[in-house]
C-alpha cells in the first residue's frame, strides 16, 4: 500500500490565496507548522493502522469492545498531542483555532485512517451541541474532558424502527428528580433512559476512559412526532465512578470501515440528563447533524485523495502498452485514457477541497456574527456533504480501475478506498436528504435569495479574475457564463415549482415535482460552483512565484471545465423535465 503524503501546499494555497483567510494570530508559516506536525502524526501513525483495522476491524466480548490493534495506542498520541482540541472553545480548554485550520488537520486523519477519524469526528458533534444546548453545569461537567480527549462522544439517533424518520423513534426518558426552575445546578433534572439505538459509531471501544452518549428519547408527555423529542446526556460511567445501565449489544459486519465499531446500544434505565429543553430535541439534534455533515463532506475529498495518490503512483511504475509516438513500452500514466481517469481523480478532490474549505472559512465568519456567512454555510451544507461523498465514490472507483484486475484484490489495498467511500453518501443524512435540504429549506424557504446570492457571489469572483504573466483566463469565464445562466434558471423554476403564499405551500404536486427535482439540482449546482473556485484558483496560481504548481492548477482547472463542466447542464436540464417522466 503506498504512502499518504498530506497535499500540505494545496490546503495553504487554498486558504491564504483563494479563499481570503485572515486570522491576527495565524499567519501562513504558523499554519505550515501546525499541519506539519499534523501531517507527522497522520503519516507516520495513523495511515500504517489502515489496512491492519481494515483485516483486524473491532471485536466485541461480554459488552466491551477491543479496537483494532493500535489503535488504542495511535489514540494516546493523538490526544496528548492536544489535537482533539484544536477548534473548540480555550474556556474548556481548548486551543481555540479557527475551523479554516482544523479542516486540513482533520482532512489529514480523515485521509490516513477515516475508520480512527470517525472517533474524533463523533466527539466534535457532541461537543458542539454542549457548546449551544447545554447547561453550565453540564459544560462544565463535560466539556473539559471531551475537549481534551480524555472522554470520547457519541450520538445516539437511530432505532431500528426509525432511521431517517426520526418522528418513529421510540426510546423513553422517565424523570428521577425533576428539573430545577432555575436552570442551574443538576439543571435538567435526572432521567431513566431505556430502548436500543443502532449504528452508534465508537459507541463502545477500549480508547477513552469515558463514552459520552447524546441520546435522543421521548419524555412520558412527549407529542407524536419529531415535537416530541427530547436530548439527554448518558455518559457509560458515572461520577461516582459507577457504570451506567448502558451496553453494547452488537456490532455490524459492514462492507468498508471495519475498524469504526458500529454498535448496537442497549439503554436499561441508564441515568442521563436534558440537554437543552424538553421536546427540543431536534434542534439539538440538528447543531450536531450540521457540523457532522461538513465534516462528512471533508471526509469524501480525503479518503478520494487517498485513492488518487494511491493510483497515481502505481500508474507511474505500471509499465503496460507502447506509446503511440515512440513505440516503446511505457508506464501506464503515459497513455491517454489512464491520464484521464487521473485528471479526473485530481480534478474533482481539488474542487471538493476548494467547496469544503470554503465552507469552514464562512463557518469561522458565521461564528463571529457574520449574518451573510452564516446564510453562505447553510446554503453549503448539503452541498458540501452531497456532492463531495458522491465524488468519493467515483474518485475511488477510478483507482480501482487503473490498477485493473489488481485492483479487485484487497492485496494492493485500493479496494479498502472504494468500500470505505460508499458510507459517505448514506450517514449523517443520505444524499437524497441533502438534496432535499438544499431544495426546500435553503431554496423554497427564501424564495431562492440565499442561492442567488451565493450566485452572484460566484460571478463577480469570476469577473474579477485578471490576466498574469500571460495567462489569460478570458476562457474561463466565457465558459461559466452558460452553466451559471442555466443554474439560476433552475433555481428559479423550483422556486416556482414550490410557490408558497406567506411561507406556506398551496401546491402539492409542485413540492412532489420539487423533491423529483432536488438531486439534479444539487449535483449541477456542486460542479459548477466546484469548477468555479478551480477556476479561481488558477488564476491565483498564476501570480505565485512556483510556476510548476501554478502550470499544475492550470491544467486540473482547463481539464475539468472541459470534462466535467459540461455534465452540469445536463444535470440542470433535468431539474425542470425530468420528474414529468415518473411523477
């Protein structure tokens, strides 16, 4: 299996030259040593554990879970290190970097080792929904150790009965104490917990001396559906020291992420407490969906990454075939359709790279306040998780397909990439979810205002990019002019589609038309904006003093407004039609 070696340079070039990150305190030598020292961990660590957690996966005995050989260890270093910390607030000890520098970071675990990656992953949404919904009590309580790593953190959503249609679930919270009227001190009250979650990721494991679980239930007053959700905290040990009446169960045999115990919790009276109000579960819910969906997205650009440097090496010592203009025998990144498939690997990871980093840089402006940030992030949500999961499938397909029959045979390692890929389009959301999200929360809800401007965000980037050193780039924005002439058509048409009176929709043939629609929309919508910021970053490129990078950029940006471009179209001529034929 080869080596990873972090795209450092891209990930710094992105930030500082493409995307306008600013940070007082972080200048672009500073994150080079932070991502260097990632990079170390991450190379050296976490990527030789891969395939051994892949063959080894987790084993489950008497209720307790042995990870894969390792991992255990790589997991003390990755937390003495203090990165588990990186991102999250210096009051609970934190290191309070901005989420623009903890993406590269966590792309790095994400590609080395995504099944360890998981772990922390998890951890970062139950600590963003202490952050918003939690007591000070229950931060105090709480987040210094999930902060520092000492504790690991779960959700704890889906039943059996219920998997995306959370208004199903059927877990019970009886109240022991009730909740203070003031707010304070055991606050939310003490609350029996009891029923079984499913595809709890790291819901048991040997790595942490605690495991949170945010666990969602219904109170004995609850209403019917999603209303009538409630959040709870139900840590695997007490203060006291105690163990709670929670256990796993089971663990799924699943087709990729061997290592990722994926658990079967039982709840059998476990002692928990509310997190945020009662019946508010959702919202909680949704704190920790959201900043889980982006980091999924992530998760797509590094895994494809990693099967693109997989590939690209093994492409350059395959020696197969003559060379139309030699006639010699060459390696087989020298003939025209294996550089296609590389093109096409590189081209789409740096354009999801390009979309994701976006997306933390309006995340860190979001948080300070930044209203137009903030509409920016949610419009890029879905897209972010959607298109770069689905582009870490085909990305990783491709690498199995250069290296052909051998790479159908888990001995070189590539087959590992494929199947690790294919949950990305289904948790935290299925893509279909995503899709329907960005139609009808982030379109239909403002009439399209967000996405329009998002779009003409778009144009007057495009518009601003200038001739340097002589390469002109007019090309490039002739060639946007159409897709995002059509984008906006699109947009528009599934505004009508869903026309509302005062938020309310009066036609409910045109919503089923809307949801027909939501995919296409979504996949176009992804590449163009992608191939925009490729664009971008061309451009960018050309001024810098490092030419072979520059001439790189140029041509991952040519190839894939000549290659993948045009597949926007198609997918937006859809939007409008295409739902006529089944609905």
């Amino acid at each position: 299996m080869s080596d990873y070696s972090p795209p450092i340079d891209d990930m710094v070039f992105l930030l500082t030259h493409v995307l306008g990150f600013q940070n007082d305190e972080i200048d672009e030598e500073t994150m080079r040593a932070i991502l260097d020292e990632a990079a170390k961990l991450a190379s050296d660590v976490l990527a030789p554990l891969n395939v051994v957690g892949d063959q080894h996966g987790a084993k489950l005995k008497d209720g307790e879970v042995t990870t894969a050989p390792g991992f255990k260890e790589a997991y003390g270093q990755y937390r003495d290190g203090g990165w588990n910390a990186v991102p999250f607030a210096e009051e609970f000890g934190g290191q309070g970097l901005p989420w623009a520098v903890a993406f590269p970071v966590q792309e790095m675990w994400q590609a080395a080792n995504m099944s360890f990656g998981l772990c922390p992953l998890l951890n970062q949404g139950a600590v963003e929904a202490l952050l918003s919904h939690g007591s000070e009590a229950l931060q105090q309580a709480y987040l210094p150790k999930l902060i520092s790593g000492a504790w690991t953190g779960t959700m704890n959503l889906t039943e059996s009965a219920a998997g995306s249609d959370i208004g199903l679930l059927r877990a019970k919270a009886e109240p022991v104490d009730p909740p203070s009227p003031d707010g304070s001190g055991a606050a939310s009250g003490t609350y029996k917990i009891s029923g079984q979650k499913i595809f709890i990721t790291y819901g048991e494991h040997d790595m942490a001396e605690n495991i949170i679980h945010l666990v969602l239930a219904r109170l004995p007053d609850a209403p019917d559906d999603v209303k009538g959700i409630s959040l709870f905290i139900v840590p695997k040990f007490l203060q006291s020291g105690e163990r709670n009446a929670v256990e796993c169960i089971g663990l799924e045999h699943k087709l990729g992420i061997h290592a990722s115990p994926t658990c079967t919790m039982e709840f059998d009276g476990a002692i928990g407490c509310l997190v945020g109000e009662a019946h508010q579960g959702l919202k909680c819910m949704f704190t920790m969906m959201n900043n889980a969906r982006l980091s999924v997205g992530l998760q797509g650009v590094a895994i494809a990454d990693r099967a693109y440097q997989h590939a690209r090496s093994f492409a350059a010592e395959r020696v197969q075939g003559k060379s139309f203009a030699t006639g010699e025998r060459v390696s087989i990144d020298q003939h025209a359709d294996v550089q296609r498939m590389l093109l096409t690997m590189r081209a789409q990871i740096e354009a999801g790279r390009a979309m994701t980093y976006e997306a933390a840089v309006a995340l860190d402006k979001a948080n300070a306040g930044d209203a137009a940030a903030r509409a920016k992030i949610d419009l890029l949500t879905p897209i972010v998780k959607s298109w770069c999961t689905d582009m870490a499938c085909e990305v990783t397909s491709i690498g199995v397909q250069i290296h052909g029959g051998m790479g159908f045979i888990e001995e070189t390692g590539v087959a590992q990439y494929m199947r690790d890929a294919r949950i990305l389009p289904i948790y935290e959301g299925t893509n279909g979810i995503q899709a329907a999200d960005l139609a009808f929360r982030k379109i239909l809800r403002d009439g399209g205002a967000a996405a329009f401007g998002y779009l003409e965000e778009v144009k007057a980037r495009l518009s601003d990019m200038q001739a340097s050193d002589g390469f002109f780039l007019d090309t490039y924005k002739e060639a946007f002019s159409s897709p995002l002439g059509i984008l906006h058509n699109a947009i528009k048409g599934v505004v009508a589609l869903g026309g509302t009176v005062d938020g309310k929709a009066v036609d409910p043939a045109g919503l089923e038309a809307v949801a027909a629609s939501s995919a296409p929309l979504l996949k176009g919508f992804g590449i163009i904006i992608g191939g925009a910021l490729l664009a971008i970053s061309a451009e960018k490129a050309a001024g810098l003093d490092d030419q072979d990078f520059a001439a790189q950029k140029a041509k991952t940006a040519a190839f894939y407004i000549g290659n993948t471009l045009p597949l926007a179209e198609g997918h937006l001529q859809v939007v409008m039609n295409g739902y006529k034929s089944f609905i």
